[in-house]
C-alpha cells in the first residue's frame, strides 16, 4: 500500500496561513511527523490563489529540506507544476489529470515529456462522475488516454473520486464497486483514494475514514492519501495488510509489533 501523507495541502487554514507567512519551521515539522508516522510520499498543494506557483516552489524546497521521501505535487497549474518539478530531488507523481478538456491540454504533454506516475481523477467536462458505471467509463477514458499517449499502466493511479458519505451512501458504495474493475480490465493499473472525502460534513471524521479504508483496501486499492498521523488509521493498513495476504508471514505486522506500533494512543 503507497501511503501518501495529505497534510501538507494549502486548503487546510493552517497550512494556508503559514504558508503565506513562509512559516518554515511549522512545514518542515507537518512534513517530519508524516513520514515518521510511515507515509511513502507526500502531497505538496500550494493553491493560494494568484501566488500558486511561488508557494508551491518554497514548499517542495521546504519539505524536501525536512525529509527525504517523493512528493506528489498537487496542482491545477502546468506552470505552478512545470517550475516545481525542476526542484524534486526525487521522482514525484503529478495529482492529478482529469477528463477536463482544458486540463488535459495543459498537463497531458507534461505528464508524457516527464514520464512520472500520475494520479488520474475520474472527473470529466461535466464534473466528478457519478454511479459505478459512469465512474468505470471516465477511467477507460482516462487510462485509454494515457496508455496511448506512452504512459505505462504501472504509472497510472486511477482515482474513482470519493465523495462524502453525507451526499448519498450510493456514491460511497460505487467506489467500492468500481475499484477491482479498473484494476482487472486494465493490469498493472492502480488505484488510489483520498479517504477523508468521505467524511466531510460529518461528525467523528477519523471514524469514517478508518472504517473505509480496509474496506477500500479489501476491494484491491493500492494506494492513498491519507493523514498518516492518525495512529487508527495506520494500524487498520498494517493489520488489512496482513488479512488480505499482502504481508507475507505477517512480517511488517510482527515489526510494527515489535516497534509499538499497534497500541492506540492514550487519552
């Protein structure tokens, strides 16, 4: 399981705020708590409008500073992405390209000249799709797409977009449905979610999306974003992981044991 730390996203207030105050030492220790929490990569979204490009600039040089894992640069703006790649150290994944006309014009020669993985969010012209099967069809779309345009499938992360539970519990359901068809009728392709959309508009959010996520990784997702610093959430991947046959002997279970990684956090 890819686990992608969400934190770091200028739509939360903090982030924003200290953000435009270039509050370095906040975001170093939002990107350290991450990755010693166990996320793989980290998402970087700089999104303050008229200044993306430069906030999305000093954050990767800011996180990466702190840490030494990939980001996912989470950005609308092929200028904003174009002028950060060039500071990654690392690899980074592009979050996200989507069915929009527009997007694709700007981010698909991006995607194909740097050869990165890539987030494919199944929204097209006329929004986020709706239903299993609509949801099926935006990601042939998507996937046919990017295949044909050399994109490997390995480098494909198929999002079927996760809306809130509060909307309707079908859409929740089509998720879960949708996920091992994308996965089967294209091998090598994978498929990631951000969980916390589900609870947005709820009450006891962390509930909701420790719930979901087994049930999401039971049904053949392979990757997340996910806040990595909510101790349930990370113990529920450990221990689905084991479950579902994807930790051979039970060894990253045995040493998340042994490193008192399974006891909840105390009141």
């Amino acid at each position: 399981m890819l686990i992608i730390g969400e934190l770091i996203n200028c739509a939360r207030k903090s982030i924003r705020e200290r953000t435009e105050k270039r509050d370095a030492a906040y975001i170093r220790d939002v990107a350290l708590r991450q990755v010693e929490a166990g996320a793989h990569m980290l998402d970087v979204n700089g999104g303050i409008p008229r200044q993306e490009a430069e906030s999305l600039e000093w954050l990767v040089n800011v996180v990466q500073d702190a840490v030494d894992v990939p980001l996912c640069l989470d950005s609308s703006d092929p200028g904003a992405l174009k002028r950060a790649l060039t500071l990654c150290r690392q690899p980074p994944m592009i979050n996200s390209i989507t069915e929009e006309p527009e997007r694709i014009a700007a981010l698909l020669p991006l995607v194909k000249e740097s050869g990165l993985k890539v987030i494919a969010l199944c929204i097209s012209e006329s929004g986020p799709a709706t239903g299993a099967e609509a949801r099926l069809a935006t990601a042939r779309r998507l996937v046919d797409l990017l295949a044909a345009e050399g994109v490997p499938l390995a480098s494909i992360y198929v999002d079927p977009c996760a809306m809130p539970l509060s909307a309707g519990p079908e859409e929740v359901v089509a998720v879960l449905e949708v996920i091992p068809r994308i996965m089967a009728e294209y091998p090598g392709v994978h498929t990631s979610v951000g969980v916390s959309n589900v609870s947005f508009g709820l009450p006891a959010r962390k509930l909701l999306n420790q719930v979901y996520l087994p049930l999401l990784m039971a049904r053949g997702l392979d990757a997340v974003v996910v806040d990595p610093c909510d101790r349930q959430i990370m113990m529920n991947i450990i221990a689905a992981e084991a479950l579902l046959g994807r930790d051979e002997f039970c060894m990253e279970y045995l040493r998340a044991f042994r490193q008192g990684k399974l006891e909840p956090m105390r009141a």
